[in-house]
C-alpha cells in the first residue's frame, strides 16, 4: 500500500535520516544530544553546532553561523521551532517572521529537536555568548514537558524527564559493565536493570503530570526572565499548537497522515488523555498564572490558531508539526498576538 507521508509530505523522510529518533544521535555533554551540524540539503541546513539557518529579506543567518550586526531576535523551543515538517530553510517560524510577518529585525532559530524546557534554558546559557544583542526572545514551547510526565518517576530526577533517557541509562549501564570486566571484575549483564520499588515505577496520574509539567516550565522560564532582564530583551512565552488542542477533528490529509503514523508508533496510546482540548486548556490556565506571577507574557496558540484556519485547512504534518502552510499561519498569528513587527 503506499504511503500517505511519502506522496504529501516526502521531506519528512529527510528529517528522518539524520533528525529523528531513527536517524543519527548526535550525544553532547550538558544537552545530551543536538542536531547533526554542518548538514546541507534542499530541506534543512545547519551550521558547525547544529543550529538550523534561517532566512529573510534576502539574507541567511544561525547562532553558529553569521550573526547579522546590530540585535537580533530569537525564536526558542524544541523541534517545532527547529522547524521539523517545513520543506525548506526558508518555511520553517523564524524564517516566516524574518522573511515576511515581523521582518523589522533578523529572527535566530535557537529550536532543539525533542528537548524539554532544562535542555531548552541549557542551550541558551551555552551559547548566548554567540549573539551578543538580543531585543526579543519567544519561547514556544510546551508540550514535551507534558508529554514526558508521562514517564515512570523514577526517570523525572531533579529537572524532568528527556527523550532517549532509557537509551541513555542503557549505554551508562553498558559503559560500566566494560570498565568492570576491563578490572577483573565479573561481567554484568549487557542489559542489567536495576530492582526499582512499585513507587519508582509509577506513573503519575493526570493531575499529577500537569502538575510536574507546569512546576518544570515555570521554575525554567524564572531562569529564563532573570537572564532576559539582564540582557534587556522583551521575553514572551507561548504555548505551542498541539493538533488536539486545536481542533476535534484533523483536516482529511491530517487524518490520513495520523492514521499512518498511528500504525508506526500509536500517538494516542502513548499520550492518551492528555491529547483533548479540554487538557489543552487546563494546561493553559495554568501556565498563564504561573507566567503572571513572574510578570511574563502568556499567549496560548492552540484557540487562536483554532479560530484562524477552516475544517479544510492542512495545518500539520503529524500532531505537533506544521506544514509549509501551518508554518506561515503560526507566524503571522504570532506577529499579530504578540504586536511583531
């Protein structure tokens, strides 16, 4: 049968080779992990740290790479602002800011692939020092913190959850089991799991992953306020669109699209319950409060974006990455909530 995601969105398979899950790992120290660096091709170009190029009015620029003289302004947050699903450079959110809604100021892509808010505020704090004039920072982002309270506790530790963590617990588990055969010491299993209480292995219920999710992101973006004060940058947060969130039903290539992608790794099933509008909003009215009590901006992108497109409207690759159309749209509904210009 063929493939709905390879007929209307055959960039994806690009994303897949080298910046997903199933492509190449790139494992750094402090970040875990970051996008493959100095990769060209006619859908995603990084520089020499994996940052992805943005482009406008003619001109191209990334953290790693040129740095446009004067300040600048920054679009943070994880793959949907690294712009997974666009089909160039030049569709991804901060190319559509740079290029045509907000075009007063050159716009930097500071997205991290599947990182949650720590690895969000850790890649800023690393690489700050490369763009030393910043008058705007928006963090759009969200939910991968939701997402990864759903994981059993005892994978939470101190700042949440991460993607790949099991992965990473696997290789340190391997790492020691050869030191301890290289001394003399008797091997261990290539796999050995450590015996974890019924506690450890818990998942928290609804409640207690929205509370675990919104504890995260606020105590991150107090972090985030303090370094933006100090850099007297205008600091604005904005809960991502979630195609749930969005709308009840898909557009038809979005069904179609999500019936595949169900069948390769069940999107629902892993995130059941958190997947309504109704949590959608519930989230929302939360992180608004906690972004009100650290004087932040909030501004919830799931009803205006609801309110802004048709039943008909393919918004989504999958559902939380947009399309060339979806990537344009959030844009200018940013430009426009947050008085871009």
């Amino acid at each position: 049968m063929a493939s709905h995601r390879a007929e209307l969105t055959p960039q994806m398979l690009q994303y897949a080779e080298k910046f997903d899950d199933r492509g190449e790992i790139r494992w750094l120290p402090y970040l875990m992990y970051f996008h493959a660096a100095e990769h060209h091709s006619e859908v995603v170009s990084t520089d020499r740290l994996g940052f992805r190029l943005s482009e406008g009015r003619g001109q191209r620029a990334s953290v790693g790479g040129r740095v446009p003289e004067g300040p600048v302004r920054l679009i943070a947050g994880s793959s949907s602002v690294f712009g997974i699903g666009a089909s160039s450079d030049a569709a991804t959110l901060a190319s559509r800011l740079w290029d045509r809604h907000a075009p007063g100021g050159p716009w930097l892509n500071f997205g991290g692939r599947s990182f949650n808010s720590a690895q969000e505020l850790l890649l800023f704090v690393l690489y700050r020092h490369l763009v030393p004039q910043i008058e705007e920072i928006v963090l759009f982002s969200g939910f991968n913190n939701l997402g990864l309270a759903r994981l059993p506790r005892w994978m939470q530790g101190d700042s949440g959850a991460f993607f790949n963590g099991h992965e990473y617990f696997d290789q340190v588990a391997e790492a020691r089991a050869r030191k301890h055969k290289g001394a003399g010491h008797p091997r261990w299993p290539r796999r050995r799991t450590p015996e974890r209480s019924s506690a450890e292995l818990s998942v928290p219920d609804l409640g207690g992953q929205l509370d675990l999710a919104v504890d995260l992101t606020v105590r991150h973006l107090d972090n985030w306020n303090l370094l933006a004060q100090g850099l007297g940058a205008r600091l604005t947060f904005v809960l991502q669109p979630l195609a749930p969130w969005v709308r009840e039903r898909p557009a038809p290539q979005e069904k179609l699209l999500f019936d595949e992608l169900d069948g390769i790794a069940n999107f629902s099933e892993a995130y059941g319950d958190i997947c309504t509008i109704d949590v959608g909003r519930r989230y929302a009215d939360r992180l608004r409060r906690g972004c009100e009590k650290l004087g932040i901006p909030f501004h919830d992108m799931n009803p205006v974006l609801g309110a802004a497109i048709s039943t008909t409207d393919w918004i989504f690759v999958d559902r939380i990455h947009f399309t060339d159309e979806g990537h344009d749209i959030v844009a200018g509904l940013l430009a426009e909530q947050l008085a871009l210009r």
